[in-house]
C-alpha cells in the first residue's frame, strides 16, 4: 500500500500466499492521503475504529494509535503488519469492542463496518471521551455509505458532511458537539424465541451489536436448528462459527451432559454466545473462545462440529474461510466423529465435504437451505 509515509507490505491473516484479495483498499489510502495533505495534527489520542487488517494502524505507527476492532483475525493481522514494519509491541494499543474505551479522543478515525449497528454501538461507547476539539473522519468505498450511516455519526457526535468520491471511496468529516443530548445504547438487544424448533423453543437470546441477525431468528439457523443432532452422553462439542451462540445452547439443552465449545473470531458473538448460554440456564458446561476457527483444539479430542460458515469476507464473496473451517474440524474431530453444516445450497458444500472428509451426506434441505453430514474416518 502506498502512503504519504512510505509503502507498507500488508497481508491478512492468517497469511496464505495464494491469497488474492488485498489488506487495504481505496478507502484506507485517500483516508491517510486526507491525513497528510491537509497536515492534520495527529497528537493526543488517535483511535482507529473497525480497521480491516491492521493497514491504517501499521501506517500511522509514528503516533502510537488506539485500535479497536470486533475482529480477533484483525488483530492478529495488525500485530504481524506492525512486526513486519519493526514496529515495537506496545506502540500501538489494540483494544476489543467488548473493552472499555479511551477516556479522551483528540483524533478518531472510523473504518465504516458492514453492520451500522456495530457502528452505532461503537459510537455511542466512543461519545463521552470525545470533546470539541476532536478530529473526527470516517473513511469507506462509496457502496458502504448511506445516509443512515451519516445519520449515525450526526445523531450520536454532531454536524456530519461527506467528500467527494474518489477510486470508489469517500470520507466522512463529523464536527464534534458534546452538549448534544443522545439516546441510550440499545445495544445488547435481547428477544424471545418462537416455539416449535426443539429445546431452544421459547428461550433467550441476546445479541451485542454487530452480529448477525439481531433481531430476530434467521431463517438458515431455524431451519438447523429443526435437524440437529441427537446424541447424548458426555459429548465434546464445537459451536464453530458461533455467532449469538443458539445453536451450542440448544445441544447444551438437549443434552446436558454435552460439554460444548463456542468458538467466533468476532469478540461481539463470543460475549452474546456465552450471554445468550448464560440466559437460557443450561444445566452442563462451556466454554467460550475468540479464534481462528478450530486453532488451539488439539487434534482427535472432539465428537461434534456443528458449522454455519461464512460466505463473505466484509464486503468479498469467498470460501476461504469455510474450507479453513472445514479443515480445521477433520483435524480436532476423534475418528468417527462427525462434522454437521448448514449453508443456502448453491454454496456446493457437499463437494468440498467430500473432497476432504471422503464422504458427505444430506441430512436436510429445503429450496434454500442443505444440512451436511461428514463423518471423519
């Protein structure tokens, strides 16, 4: 990535040499482009929010930047950047979205996210510590900024006005007011399940910002949760991808003497697994990790593997991280254990299934949706 400061190597993570799309993008470059020609005084404190894979954080290194990110791949992404650039730990902060915040901002830089709830959340946490001498820009390609984004940065932090486009990107400049009156975060957002889909029925979930399906039970998760698996005894269990984490809660249900593993890179579905766990009262035992999929599950120690992989990477259609997943399960599974997947049906699952695993069987499906069996030899 070229910037005023220099170009910089940026890679995503996990690196994969044969990986095709970028750490950065148009945005992220007439963000920084921004920064410099108009010699904004980058002092005091300068958070980065919703960074994709570290590149505005690696670039501004010079000035010790806070990073907040949902992301635990975004994370580990922006500490190899940094490493790779001789930056020192330490220089740069890297905070979660389920930390506290900065008590003061005198810069805050905003990567629009996908989720304009997450946003929302972020900049309701962020309002207090922003005074009226804060910098306040957002950066983001022009597809992913609408008028209710800046009706977000206006209603919560104040005036908001946008730049031209450029290369697909625009910026957003926000003048701080303090004073102004705000609503209360509504963020995390609980609501009841419908009956009718097995143990769940009539339970809790709750939901933090940014994570999928807020609001209500997606159709794809309904629909897994009608087929799942029946086993009982003293299973070890992985919620992979977990999301709000009703899925893992609904075999916790089921099967109380289950112990089940809710795993998400996002640190918002982690705190709403263990969150909607902890509501609906499940008798067994869990635990809730914010990875890289099945890394740090030693190989050959779990029975069930239950996945709804995600087709996208932001705003980039790709498989990648379902194959990692996919992967990632074959090895933590015992022989004879069993890794079951929901995904809409023209994703082909079953071939990759079958590829890796030597088998794949259709346990359910609907127009929309199939749910997958693959059994490790």
């Amino acid at each position: 990535m070229t910037t005023p400061w220099g170009d910089l190597a940026l890679t995503r993570f996990p690196e994969d040499p044969r990986e095709r799309l970028r750490a950065w993008d148009a945005s992220d470059e007439y963000l920084l482009r921004h920064l410099a020609e108009r010699e904004i005084p980058l002092s005091g404190t300068v958070v980065v929010v919703g960074d994709r894979w570290g590149a505005l954080v690696t670039a501004l290194a010079a000035h010790r930047p806070t990073q907040i990110t949902d992301s635990y791949l975004t994370q580990e992404a922006t500490r190899a950047n940094l490493a790779r650039h001789g930056v020192e730990p330490g220089t740069a902060r890297l905070l979660t979205t389920q930390d506290a915040p900065p008590d003061r901002v005198d810069v805050l830089l905003v990567r629009v996210p996908k989720s304009l709830a997450l946003l929302e959340d972020q900049l309701l946490r962020l309002a207090p510590a922003v005074h009226e001498g804060t910098v306040v820009v957002g950066t983001g390609m022009v597809k992913e900024i609408h008028t209710s984004t800046l009706q977000l940065f206006e209603r919560i932090l104040g005036p908001t006005r946008t730049s031209l486009a450029e290369r697909k990107a625009r910026l957003i400049f926000c003048t701080p007011e303090p004073s102004q009156e705000r609503a209360a975060n509504p963020w995390p957002y609980a609501y009841t399940l419908p009956d009718g889909i097995g143990a769940v029925s009539q339970g809790t979930v709750v939901n933090h910002a940014g994570v999928f399906c807020a609001d209500r039970l997606d159709i794809g998760t309904r629909f897994f949760l009608g087929h799942l698996p029946d086993g009982k005894g003293a299973q070890r269990v992985v919620d992979l991808g977990c999301g709000n984490g009703i899925v893992g809660t609904a075999v916790g249900l089921a099967n109380p003497e289950a112990e089940v593993l809710f795993v998400d890179e996002s640190f918002q579905a982690v705190a709403s697994a263990e969150a909607t766990y902890r509501a609906n009262g499940v008798p067994g035992h869990a635990e809730f990790r914010v990875g890289d999929g099945m890394a740090g599950v030693p190989a050959g120690t779990v029975d069930l593997v239950l996945n709804n992989p995600p087709f996208h990477s932001h705003q980039a259609t790709t498989d990648a991280t379902a194959w990692r997943m996919f992967t990632g399960a074959k090895r933590a599974l015992r022989p004879g254990g069993e890794l079951w997947v929901i995904g809409n049906r023209h994703l082909g699952y079953h071939v990759k299934l079958r590829r890796l695993f030597g088998n794949s069987e259709l346990v359910a499906g609907d127009p929309k949706f199939v749910v997958l069996r693959a059994v490790k030899r």
